[in-house]
C-alpha cells in the first residue's frame, strides 16, 4: 500500500497556497479576500509541519514555529475583521470596486 510522504503534503500546501492567491485576486468583496489569505496561511503550516516530521529532528521546531505562525495569522484576521465592522458601518456594504469609487 502506498503512504503519504512529503510529496504529497507539498502538493496540499500548493495547492491550497495557489487556492488562496487566486482567490485574494480574484474577489471583490473584503471578507472573501481575508479567508482566502487565511487559506494562503494554513498552507504556510502544513509546509512547516511536513517539513518538521519529515526533517531529520526538527519536528518540535517545527510544531512551535506552526502554532506562532497560526497565532499571528489569527490576531491579524481579528484586527482586519474589525476594521471591515468600522468600513461597513460607514458604508452598508464590503465591495473593494465600490468603496474605491466612493473615495474619488
């Protein structure tokens, strides 16, 4: 039977990192643009946890590094979020293409 080594949690990691730019590109709307840099995020953990237990002895390393980086990346989506709360109170709406249409 085959098992899942590094290739294939470097293939996920791609996969979800490629997800989340064209998805952060793509939309319009604020709330999708955070989730979709938040998908960019987990990618970056799931390389540093493969990394680590693949690693020659740097899964601890990596496990630390992964919960810092999951950490940061939560205390950043809750200050965005609350910053899109003060921008829809202001305008009724999130919509990147409107909010730079009203400023002009």
């Amino acid at each position: 039977m085959n098992s899942i080594g590094l290739f294939h949690y470097l293939i996920l990691a791609v996969i979800l990192f490629i997800t989340g730019m064209i998805g952060a590109c793509v939309s319009r709307n604020m709330i999708r643009i955070v989730m979709s840099l938040f998908i960019v995020s987990v990618s970056v953990i799931i390389n540093f946890l493969s990394f680590g237990a693949y690693g020659s002895g740097l899964n601890s390393g990596a496990n630390v590094m992964s919960v810092f980086v999951l950490v940061v990346t939560i205390l950043q989506i809750s200050a965005v979020l609350a910053l899109f709360l003060k921008v829809y109170h202001s305008n009724e709406y999130l919509d990147v293409e409107k909010i730079k249409d009203k400023e002009n």
